[in-house]
C-alpha cells in the first residue's frame, strides 16, 4: 500500500506532531510513590513510553520502512532454530542452555540496512555487527544482512518472554510491543501456558497483528492441538490470526527444520515481504490499534497521578493538621494556667513567702514590694530559681506536643497507602527532631529574654524607672510572664484555684502599680505573642521535615491537564 494510503488511515498530517507532544508528557508523568494501588500503572507507563518510542512515532516517521516481525515465545519454544531455518543459515544462536538468545538479533535483507542502522527503532539499544558466535553484549541489538530474507520485511529474535532472567523478560516485552508483526512461537507442550497468552490478550486489545506458529507438534496430534489452539485464540479476538504447525522432526546436518516442514511459513513470509499492499495492511492494523489505545493507556496514567496526587495531599495534610494542633495546644497552656502550677507554684512561694502574704495583698501594693523586698534584705527578689521553674515548664510543654505530633502523623501514615513505604525510608520522622529540645530551651531562654526587653521598652520614665528598679528588672519579667500565663477563661480546679490565681494577681497588681492596667495587658499579649511565634517557627521546622520527605513526590494539577490534553490531542486525530 501506499505510504500516503497509510498515513490517511491513521490520522490527520500532523498526527505524529501530537504523539510526540504526547509521548514527552507521558515522560514527564513519572508515579514517585511507591504505591501498590499504582503498581500496574507506573509499569504500563513504562510500556507505554517505551512502545511510542520504539514503534509509534518511529513507524509514524517512516511509514515505508519494511516490516518488523518479532519473533517471541517461551523458553525452549524454538524460536533461534525457526529463524535459522526460515534464512536456511544460522543468524542465531541455538542450544541447550537456557536461555540461548540473551540480546536479540535483527536480520534484514541488506538494501534495508538503512533502515536499522540508525535508532530510527529500538532507540535506547546499541547497534553491533559481527560473527553469529560472538559474545551477546548487553543492551545491544545484533544486525545481521541477509539474502535470504526479502526486502521489505526484518525478523527480530526476542528473548525468552518467560525467561528466568528478569532482564530478557523485559526486553523481549519492550520488544513485542516494536513489532509490526508479533510471529508468537509455542510448542505443543505450552501453548496454553498463562504467561504468553497475558501477551497475546494485550496484543489483542490493541490491535497487534499476530502470526502463531506451533512448534513441535506430534504429526498425529495436529489438528486436535492446532484445533484447541485456534478455539482459544477466537476467544481472545485472535481468530484472524494465521497459524502455522511445524512438526516435531530431526534438524538436518545444519541444525536446520527440514524445508518440507517449514515451507508454508517461509512462503507465507516472503509473499507478505513481497506484497507492498500486504504489508500496508499489516502495518496499518498494528499502527492503527497501537494508536487507538493510546487514550486508555492515557487515562490510566492519568487516574494514577490523580491518586498519587491525592495521596501525597493528605499526608501533607496530616503533618500539617498535627503540628497546628500542638500549637494550639501550646497556646491553650499559655492561657489556661497550667504552667502556673506544679514546680513554678513552689518556687513562686519561695519567691514571695506563703501564707500570710497572700492574705496582705489586699493591703496594697506598697506593702506588697515592702514583703518582697525586705524577704531579701532590701535586695531584688531572687528570680533564677523561679526561672528556671519557668523555663522548665515552657519548654517540656513544646516539647510535649511536638513529640504528640510526630507520634499522630507516624500513626496517619502508617495508616495510608503511601505512607509506610515513606517511614521506612525515613524513619526519623517517627519521632521529634534529634537536636529539638536543645532547640526548644534555647527557644525559651531567648524568649525569656525578649520579655525583659519589653519591661525594659516599658520603663519610660524615672518614676516608672525607680519602681522596675525596687523590683528588679528580672523581677518584673518574672512577674510578666506569670500574668502573661494566666487563664483567660479557662477553668483551674481543686486547690490549685485559691494558689494559681492569688500568684497572678499578685503579680498583676504589682505590673499594673508600675505600668498601669492598659499597658499590662498589652504588655502581656505581646509576651505571650512572641512565645507563639517562636513555638511556630519550631513546628514549622519539624513540619518541613515531613514537606521534605514528600517534596520531590509531589504532582501538580497542571501536569495532569497537560497529559489529558495532549492525550485528547491525539484523539481527535485520529
């Protein structure tokens, strides 16, 4: 047929323009999670690529290149031996040892060696020349010229589909899925075998022609084998595949089939090597079908993006919903009076003494600073104990909900699809940062700092100056970040009612006796203001970590609608 006849059946003029905006986004559409829901879509996107470039777009490109039949089948089926006796020359290796052919072999007739000399086809494999004995090399395609082979038609010999080796198994697929023309070689013994007729479905789906030679063939059991044989490829869709039989026989002197017993299939290869119009169809049956099923395959990749993408949400969802949750925890500890109990409670009552101070506070203020002071001989108050109470309790709050976070997102993802793959590639993300209390208690102590640079923003004035300094500077942060702690609306129980509010307003009474109520409060809030946003940047840091696990896995709206588009492209085509 002509290559014009065959251009038109299989779309409009700039169809290979679109396959190969499309081929460039199936690239791009890579499935970094290691999913098992995936699994199948990130190897049929491989497939997928693999196939438009090693058929699609080359068979597009050059729609007059001779024929490409594969020849593939299981281990043992014979296939070196029928393409050696097809050529009546060995071109490729036979044996007992399994398996025999470990890189394929492409013969041609030699006017189309241009053809394959290049990676117009099998682009991602070299191209070597040599003796049919010389050692197979890796990731390499063997060229062979031959006579006897007519122009217009190639065979490839393909590794075992069943090989025992992964690699064969991989090639001999990718390879299959290059062929114009699948020549799929059984015996008599493994025709029906499960893993060859997952290849022939697929075949059948996307339009692949297919040749079936059954190879081996007792000669009384021939017509009951090659009957039950084309019974199950009608049930495939396959009935108008051609089947050859080759009896079980002795090779020659050469190694070769008798030609008697394989006469009809070298017949029917040269006239289908001979008839331009014959191979058209050929082609345009596989072209066309490979073509067809680039929207499914599309949509598939599309779907599992789509899952990935939803995935990779939700667990950044759940890092993120974690440590939001533990700085509202934080700042609910600020407030509901918590860190007012406990150790700062006793070391509050060192402080300032107990039991009947607290009940002269209503006397006044100035009696109140006459107790603290003269509780230390006329000197400020002593605060590093009641400091370090302070600290402590601030800092084993952050920590507390910090490693509260770690533990809820490493049990949400545990629970997700994508998530124990993630935390067994990175396992510290189970916990807290390694270094984060260090972190967190030089956090606090610069925060304890920055609360003394608010009483001393505040001290203003000499009179508002000589009243800090009846306290002491640190004396009076002590006092701030215990009103800044104070419950605001929260409920203390039990004793702990009568002591955390009498520490506060205690210490309210004296801050409003020096600033003033109004300047308290804000004062206060903006204590409380700046621990919260330090406690925020610390979550943030250890939510990153989380971000950073996930941040090459990510998968954007934008790649989804460009390969749909693309796919959709291609469609309307056709």
């Amino acid at each position: 047929m002509p290559a014009s006849s065959v251009a038109a059946d299989v779309g409009a003029p700039d169809l290979l323009a679109r396959v190969s905006v499309l081929r460039d986004e199936v690239e791009r559409a890579e499935l970094p999670l290691d999913l098992p829901s995936t699994a199948d879509a990130r190897a049929n996107r491989d497939a997928l690529l693999r196939q438009l470039d090693d058929y699609v777009i080359p068979r597009l490109a050059s729609i007059d290149a001779p024929l490409l039949a594969v020849v593939g089948g299981s281990t043992g089926a014979g296939k070196s031996t029928l393409v050696n006796s097809v050529l009546r020359r060995e071109v490729s290796t036979t044996g007992v040892l399994r398996p025999t052919t470990t890189s394929p072999v492409l013969i041609h007739h030699p006017e189309d060696s241009r053809w394959f000399r290049d990676s117009r086809v099998l682009p991602s494999l070299a191209r070597v020349t040599g003796a049919t004995d010389a050692e197979p090399q890796p990731g390499t395609v063997r060229l062979v010229a031959s006579d006897e082979l007519p122009s217009g038609m190639a065979l490839l010999d393909a590794p075992d589909i069943d090989s025992v080796v992964a690699a064969n198994r991989g090639l001999a697929n990718q390879l299959l899925q290059a062929a114009d023309l699948w020549l799929f070689v059984t015996t008599a013994a493994r025709y029906a075998d499960a893993v060859p007729w997952e290849l022939l479905r697929q075949a059948s789906d996307r339009g692949t022609a297919v040749a079936i030679v059954l190879d081996r063939v007792d000669r009384d059991a021939v017509q009951d084998v090659r009957g039950h044989l084309v019974d199950m490829l009608r049930e495939q869709g396959l009935e108008t595949s051609p089947v050859f039989t080759v009896p079980e026989t002795d090779l020659d002197e050469r190694g070769l089939i008798p030609e008697a017993d394989i006469a009809r299939l070298r017949s029917w290869l040269g006239a289908l090597a001979g008839d331009q119009r014959a191979r058209g169809i050929v082609i345009r049956q596989t072209l066309s079908g490979a073509l067809r099923s680039l929207d499914e395959r599309s949509a598939e990749l599309v779907s599992a993006m789509e899952t990935q993408q939803h995935q990779v949400f939700d667990l950044k969802g759940a890092a993120f919903a974690a440590y939001d949750k533990a700085e509202q925890q934080v700042k609910d500890g600020m407030s509901d009076g918590q860190l007012l109990r406990g150790e700062v409670l006793a070391r509050w009552q060192e402080f300032v003494g107990t039991g009947e101070f607290f009940r002269k506070v209503e006397s006044g203020v100035s009696k109140v600073r006459d107790r603290i002071t003269s509780a230390v001989k006329g000197a400020p108050p002593p605060s590093k104990p009641l400091d370090e109470a302070l600290h402590d309790g601030v800092a084993a709050l952050v920590q507390a909900e910090a490693d509260a976070a770690a533990a809820t997102v490493a049990r949400q993802w545990r629970a997700a699809e994508a998530g124990p793959a993630l935390l067994d590639a990175h396992p510290a993300l189970t916990r807290s940062s390694s270094d984060l209390q260090a972190t967190i208690e030089r956090t606090v102590r610069d925060w304890q700092s920055d609360v003394l640079d608010i009483v001393r923003a505040e001290g203003g004035n000499r009179r508002t100056n000589a009243r800090i300094a009846a306290y002491g500077v640190n004396g009076i942060g002590l006092f701030l970040m215990l009103v800044s702690f104070a419950h605001t609306g929260g409920v203390l129980v039990a004793p702990e009612v009568a002591i955390a509010g009498g520490t506060t307003a205690l210490a309210q009474k004296v801050l409003e006796a020096i600033f003033g109520d109004q300047a308290v409060r804000e004062m206060s809030a903006q204590a409380r203001t700046l621990l919260l946003e330090r406690v925020r940047d610390i979550y943030a840091d250890e939510r990153e970590r989380y971000e950073a696990a996930l941040g090459g896995k990510s998968i954007s709206d934008g790649q989804i609608r460009r390969l749909t588009e693309a796919a959709q492209a291609v469609g309307t085509a056709l």
